[in-house]
C-alpha cells in the first residue's frame, strides 16, 4: 500500500522571458543598439564624402 507521490518537475523558463525579466540586459541593449548604429551611420557617411582636389 506505498502511494508514490508525484512531485511535478518545475516548468523551464523559455529564454526570451528570461531575457526580457533581465532590466539590466534590457539597458545594456537599449544602450548598445543605438550607439552602434549611430557609429555605423557616421563611418557610412565619412566615407561618403568625396575627396578634395
């Protein structure tokens, strides 16, 4: 007369939610994304400019 008791297994976080409960991370990003697509945009136009004569 044993009855197993069935403890259920916690459910694994998907890595979005993670990522998305993270605000530091969501900062980090927030930051980073802006800067180098700005740096980007900037080298982009540097080597855009025609060369003097």
């Amino acid at each position: 007369m044993t009855e197993e008791i069935h403890i259920p297994k916690p459910e694994r976080i998907p890595f979005f939610q993670r990522m998305l409960d993270n605000p530091f991370l969501l900062l980090f990003i927030g930051v980073a994304m802006p800067t180098v697509f700005y740096v980007l945009w900037g080298v982009m136009e540097v080597a855009t400019i025609p060369i003097a004569k």
